[in-house]
C-alpha cells in the first residue's frame, strides 16, 4: 500500500513583520505639570468679592426702602389732612409760606399823642419768613399776593373823632406810607360806667406785595383801644 501523506514538498513558511517605514510619524507624549494648588487662589478671591457687594448693595437697598416708606407714612399720619383720608401739603409750601399772626402792647401814649401805630407784642407773636422793623412795622421777604387781615377793638369813643382803624403800607423804611385798608366802628352815646360797650373794627383783603414792603396798623386815639390778644391783633399769610 502506498503512503500518500508523505511527500517531499516544503511546507509554506510565514513571512516576519515588516519594519516600520521611516516616512510615518510617531505620536510622541509629552508630560505636562499639573497646576499648583494656588493657581486659582485670584479668581476666586473676585468672586466671593462679587458676592459680598452684590449681598450689601441688596441689603442697604431693602434698607433704604423700607425707611423711607416709614418715614412717608409717618408724615401722611401727622398730619391732619392725612389723618381725615386727605393727601398731605407739599412740604415746600408748608415751610416756606410767609404767616405772621401779630398781638400787640398798650401804648404809653400821653393825652397829647393820640393818634400813632400800633407796637407788636413780639413774645407772643409768630412770624415766619417775615421780619418786623422798629416795633410797629412788619417786612415782607417774599413777593407774592397776601391775605391781610386786621382786628381792632375799641372800648372807649370820643365823639368829635371817629373810631378808626387803618392798615398802612409803604414800599421800603425811606418810602412814604399810604392807607391800603379801613374800617370804623362806633358806641353808643350812653354813659360808659352805665352800659360798658366794645365795638371792632374788622378789616381783610388780599394785597399783592414785593420783597421789602412793610405794613402796619394805625389807629385815631391809642387811649382808646382794647389791648387784649383776643380782642385786637393783626396777620398775613402768603396764598
């Protein structure tokens, strides 16, 4: 029997690898440090300053607000138009507007000086953003139209002269006066010590006035006048 398994014939072999070509590049690594660990020590400083302000800025603010609407709403209750339901007056006009509420003393006059101005009682007076002159006379400060208002009592009367009361204006202290306002008012002829009587003379208008304008009240007989704050007074008030 022939044996066909065997023969003569080489077994293939397998070839080696093939040596890297020279033209192909390589990936080469390089090593790299790592950051140190205060690299970023700046970076976060600004952000927790950022955070900070932003936190005060929110809370003065929230502050600033609050405050603010309590001190609005506290004023708005003062006052008494608040406290009716009515808006409160600007506090320009209220600080500024010229007001004087005027009473005035007896006079030391003598039988031979009759007739003369009435002198204020600056102690129990108001003025604002109006100045008196020389005891009798009252300045004005700021131009504008004035409700003037003038309130003599008389408790006394003499028959040959009217009982009378004038308001008087002039322009500055080296100008001349001029009657801006009067009133009379008159008593009965009966004996005084019998029948004590009183008469007023009421006078009120509105004047236009400029800056440095003065007013005072002059009356007939000085002796005649009832001196009582409730009973004779004189005041303005800028509208």
């Amino acid at each position: 029997m022939i044996n066909t398994y065997q023969t003569s014939m080489a077994l293939p072999q397998v070839p080696p690898p093939l040596p890297p070509r020279l033209g192909r590049s390589q990936p080469v690594l390089i090593p790299t440090t790592l950051p140190s660990p205060g690299y970023n020590k700046p970076l976060l400083r600004f952000l927790v300053c950022v955070v900070i302000l932003h936190l005060f800025l929110s809370v003065g603010g929230f502050l600033y607000l609050y405050y603010n609407e309590r001190q609005t709403a506290y004023a708005t209750y003062s006052s008494p138009q608040g406290r009716v339901g009515f808006p409160p007056v600007e506090k320009q006009e209220t600080t500024y507007r010229g007001l004087a509420r005027m009473t005035v003393m007896k006079s030391n006059s003598t039988s031979g000086d009759k007739s003369g101005y009435l002198q204020w009682n600056i102690n129990h007076s108001v003025l604002k953003n109006i100045n008196y002159f020389h005891k009798s006379w009252l300045t004005i400060l700021e131009s504008g139209d004035y409700f003037v208002y003038s309130r003599v009592t008389f408790s006394k009367h003499d028959t040959a002269i009217p009982l009378a009361s004038c308001v008087k204006l002039r322009k500055n202290e080296r100008e001349k006066e001029k009657v801006v306002m009067k009133a009379f008012c008159s008593l009965s002829n009966e004996k005084p010590e019998l029948n004590p009587q009183m008469c007023t003379a009421t006078l009120q208008d509105v004047i236009t006035l400029e800056k440095g304008n003065q007013l005072s009240i002059w009356v007939e007989d000085l002796l005649f006048v009832n001196y009582e704050s409730e009973a004779t007074s004189f005041g303005m008030y800028k509208l």
